[in-house]
C-alpha cells in the first residue's frame, strides 16, 4: 500500500495555508481585530482547531451551507460537530423560536411544550419520565449525580476514547493499560483516576473485573465510540453490558449525543437497548442550546423517595436557564417537523453514498487507510484495520494528516469536523454536495500520493 511522504505532506499544506490565507483577507482582518478582546482570536478555544492560520468568520448559514465574510461557500459537513444535524435553520424550528421569543424566553415555569416534548421523547427511546438541561454535559453530569445517590457508590466507569462534553470524570484514558488522565485535561478539581473507572470498548471481560468491586454507581457509555472516529460494537456486546452491569447493580447510562444520526430513536431504539438513564443533547432543538435526560420507572422512584423539597434548587442538578421556554419550543418543532423519519430516509443512504465514495477512492490509489459509518455519520481514518476499541481508533490517528486533508477540502469548499474525519449529513444535504466532497477528496489524495 501507498505510503505517505512526509516532505511531500509538509510542501503541499505549506501551499494549502498560502492559499487559504490569500483567498480570505475579511476573515484575516476579523480574527487579528478579534485577538484583541477573546482569547485566542476565538469566541470559545476549540473553534482554534480549524486547520487554516484562522478560522473562517461565517456571514451566514442555512441549510447545508455555510457562507464567510470573504464570499466563499462551503458544502457543511461538520454541521457544529452534530449542533446543526438538522441542517442550519431549518425553517419550522425558526417559526417556533420567533413565535416563542414574543411569548416569553426563559420563565422558571413550565410550559405545554415542555409536556409535548416528554411525551415525543417517551415514543421515541422508550423511557418514561424526562428532564431537561442545557447541554449534554449537564445532562451526564446529572446523571452520574442521580446515579451516586440512588446506589450509594463513589464510582464512574467510562471507556476508553470516550467523548461526553466536559464531564470532570470522562477525561481519562488508557496508556499500556495504566489508566491516567487524559493528556491536555486542564486543571482537573480531582485527578479521574480517584473518581473513574476506565477499560476498553468491547472488552467484556475487562468491564468485568472492573465492575466486580461493588463501588461502581453507574457506566456512562456512548452506544458507539464517535469522536476518536467511529468504533462500533461487536455482536453481542451490548447485551453484555446490559447483563454484566445488572449483574453488579450498577446503572446503564446511554449517551446518545453523537450515535442519534442512527435514527429517530438513536442507537438504543435501534438497537433495542434497554439503559437505566439516556442523554440527548445537541441537535435536539435544531442548534439553540438544549438537552434533555431521561429515566427508567424504577430509577425515578427511586429519585422520588430521596427528593428533599427544601434542598431541591441547591443540590448540584438543574439550573436557572435549563427547560427554558425557547429552547422548549425548539426542541418539540425539531422533534416533530424536522428530525422525523424521513429525514433520515433521506440522509442515511447520502452517508452510505459518501462512504462508498471515500472508500473506493481509497482503494484506487492504494492507500492504507478505512472508512466506517453509522447511520447518517461517516469517517474515514489513517488505517486500514476496523478499530475495535479505543487504543486502536487512537492509533489510527495522524494530526500532520487530519489538517491537510482538512484544509485541503476547505480551500475547495467542503468543512470537515475539524477534530476527527467526520462527514454527517443533515435533511438538506444532497446527492451534489456529498459527490463534490467526493470530487475534492480524490483530489486531495492525488496530491498526496503524487
């Protein structure tokens, strides 16, 4: 297989940079006047990730496009890291947020949104009593809150290459089969090997011996890897969760942030799973800030039975702004006109078309590289063994790689995530848009390989 020349990779993002900086004077202007007041040039550090010297400053967004100051269109497929699955203002969502802003914005009230939006989420995942919450990570933080009170136990377990937002107790990884904190975790209040649990994805046995203590309250697990590229499942993994966690009274908590591009339902109404506790965040009120949790009828007794009226505003769980009224609004719209079933009959065979593209791209120029989808979620990596676990998808990785590849398409009209390979296609991506990231990708790995 085809082997990657350094020098010949160094040469070709030097031109990449050069030509990306000539072609976006607005935006050079924008992110130098922005250095001078957010720091790093940036409204929030990871936007600093972008493979170009700056960030493109967006003028505007809609459907599967994104257009910068500079007048360059770009064909979205990063889509906000899943923030924009639903395509950038889908129209019905955008109704419903000016309806509700005249109405009111955030109230400490419910309103009957609120109960809508319960009861499409019972239809759509099966469990019956729901909350809400700003963001995914709040959701897990939750969570794992509810989960330490029901069981009593001091105790997470994560996986290794996991992603659930900013949860203290997530940055944890493996190294040679020592768990430690994950590299970059910044100022961390407690160090996770004292809070988490930490063992291999599909590794049945390993999750096993570190159940077996009894001091576990709960498995907070993504149905499947997403953000150190995608690793699926293997046969019969997730019953095994299942039954080794009931085994050892620990609770299940499925985070569906990422692995809802399977379907109206995610990956557990997919995939039939069965967890104490689910997290939605994301795209759930099509990109206004919202996510919501819900639970099994056993686990919300329990929570019910430990309820202190008094105490209930100061315990570590909700938040002034969480079910605020707009987000509430925007999430029953998202829900019921926008990510609904055919939607996904739409965008899971553009994911399969892309992935059949990446991948016979790859073959004909002989590269060792994979691509691996999930539903409407696609990603292609720097390796051509199926990654099982964590360690592996890891070692697939190629910064120096990522960027050019990256730049490359953005030079040329298509955004990537621009931490991971990942495509993800929204209800107004088309057949053109997915052919031109096809187009541009060859083009990019020509140059490569010369």
């Amino acid at each position: 297989m085809e082997a990657i020349d350094r020098q010949r990779l160094k040469s070709l993002m030097e031109r990449e940079q050069q030509k990306f900086v000539a072609e976006r004077p607005k935006s050079a202007a924008l992110f130098e006047r922005a250095r001078k007041s957010l720091l790093g040039g940036v409204p929030m550090n990871w936007m600093a990730k972008w493979a170009g010297a700056f960030p493109p400053f967006v003028r505007e967004a809609r459907g599967s496009e994104i257009f910068d100051v500079d007048g360059h269109g770009y064909v979205d497929l990063c889509l906000g890291d899943t923030g924009a699955m639903t395509g950038h203002s889908p129209s019905a969502t955008v109704s419903a947020i000016e309806q509700q802003v005249r109405r009111g914005i955030t109230l400490m009230l419910p309103s009957e949104d609120a109960t809508v939006v319960g009861e499409e989420l019972q239809k759509r995942f099966g469990l019956p009593y729901w909350q809400f919450a700003l963001t995914a990570t709040d959701a897990n933080r939750f969570s794992i809150r509810l989960a330490r009170q029901i069981t009593g136990r001091p105790k997470i377990l994560v996986f290794n290459g996991c992603y659930h937002g900013t949860v203290d107790e997530t940055f944890i990884t493996l190294k040679d089969g020592v768990a430690q904190s994950r590299r970059g975790n910044i100022g961390p209040a407690v160090d996770p090997t004292v809070t988490t649990r930490v063992v291999e994805f599909n590794d049945v046995d390993g999750l096993e011996a570190a159940l077996s203590a009894g001091d576990v309250a709960c498995v907070l697990a993504e149905p499947a890897l997403t953000n150190v590229g995608i690793v699926l499942p293997e046969p019969g993994y997730h019953q095994a969760l299942r039954d080794v966690t009931r085994k050892h009274g620990t609770l299940l908590v499925i985070d569906e942030t990422h692995t809802i591009c399977a379907g109206t339902g995610g990956y557990t109404r997919a995939e039939n799973l069965e967890p104490d506790f689910l997290v939605f965040g994301k795209p759930l009120a099509g990109g206004v800030p919202g996510a919501t949790y819900g639970c099994t009828e056993e686990v919300a007794q329990c929570i019910l039975a430990q309820q202190n009226l008094e105490d209930c505003d100061t315990g570590g769980i909700g938040g002034t702004l969480a079910g605020n009224a707009l987000s509430l609004a925007a999430m029953r719209s998202t829900l019921q006109k926008v990510l609904i079933q055919d939607a996904f009959d739409r965008m899971i065979p553009l994911a399969a078309r892309w992935t059949e593209a990446v991948a016979k791209a790859i073959g004909d120029f002989e590269l060792p590289w994979g691509v691996t989808r999930l539903g409407c979620r696609a990603e292609y990596r720097f390796a051509s063994r199926t990654p099982k676990n964590g360690t592996e998808a890891h070692a697939a990785m190629d910064f120096e790689l990522e960027r050019f590849m990256h730049l490359y398409a953005m030079n040329r009209g298509i955004l990537l995530t621009p931490f991971h390979n990942m495509a993800l296609m929204s209800p107004a991506t088309s057949k053109e848009d997915v052919d031109q990231h096809t187009k541009v990708f060859r083009a990019a790995v020509r140059d490569l390989v010369g």
